[in-house]
C-alpha cells in the first residue's frame, strides 16, 4: 500500500505540469488561429489585388504576407514543443507507474520529464518572442506607405464572405 502512496505523489508532479501545458497549449492555439485568419485575408486580397491589375497593392500584400508567416512558422514552434512536452509528461506519468514494477522504468521516467520541461521552456521562449514580434506587422504596415494608401484592411473591404 505503501507503494502505491508514492505512486500518488510521484504523480502529483507530472498532473500540474499537464494542466499547466494544456492552459499554454490553448493560449498557443488561439493564437496561431488568429495569425493563419489574418494570413488567408492577406492571401485573398493579394490575389484579388493581382487578378484585377493593382500591382502596387499585391506587391504590399506580399509583404504582410511574409512577415506574418514568419510569426506563424514562430508560433508554430512553439505549439509544437510545448505539445511534444504534453506528451512527454503524460509518458512520464506512465513510466513512474511502470517504475513500481520495473526499476528501470522510473529512471526513464526521470529523464522523459526533465526532457518534457526542456521542451517546455522552449517553447515558452518561443511564445515570448512571438509575443514580442506581435506589433510588427502592423508597424510594418504604418511604415509601408504602399499600404496605407489601399484604404480599409482586407476584412472590411468589399470581399464577400467565403
């Protein structure tokens, strides 16, 4: 019974790190969810820009257009590892219930959870660039006057829905 006591708390660890990961895994989502929306406006005014001959405003799409997949392909990261961390902790989890039976199994679970926050932090610094790089692409549209001169942004103009 004794053991299974050390289970519990060796479990306690791991638990707070999921839920923690899963608040940071929605916060990352919602995130990216935003930056893939803001990119298909782009892409569809740019592509309506060039089918009807307004150069000048596709090559300004195509400048948002690459700094935000920039910060998507930076979000992305981010989404990524701190995932790889979820699913290391939730194996961690398991190891440490395994590591009751098999020795080995509890090392391994060590290693997996000191990987997983490795994981962790990672991607935690690559929210807080993301975070720090969030006004950029609008600095760049205030500095790109190309773009200032196209009137409303793509999702008031006269686009139908899709």
């Amino acid at each position: 019974m004794n053991e299974i006591a050390r289970l519990f708390q060796a479990f306690l660890g791991p638990a707070i790190f999921v839920s923690a990961t899963a608040l940071l895994i929605l916060s990352i989502n919602v995130r990216l969810m935003g930056i893939v929306s803001r990119l298909r406006q782009f892409v569809h005014a740019k592509y309506d820009a060039t089918k009807s001959g307004r150069l000048q405003e596709a090559e300004a799409y195509t400048a948002q257009i690459a700094s935000i997949e920039k910060r998507a392909e930076i979000i992305r990261r981010s989404f990524l590892l701190t995932l790889l961390s979820l699913a290391g902790t939730i194996s961690s989890c398991l190891l440490l219930g395994l590591g009751l039976y098999m020795k080995d199994a509890a090392l391994a679970a060590v290693v997996v959870f000191v990987v997983s926050l490795i994981c962790l932090l990672g991607g935690t610094l690559y929210y807080i660039r993301e975070v720090m790089d969030a006004l950029s692409s609008v600095q760049d549209e205030q500095r790109d006057l190309r773009f200032m001169d196209l009137g409303s942004p793509p999702e008031i103009g006269h686009r139908g829905t899709l």
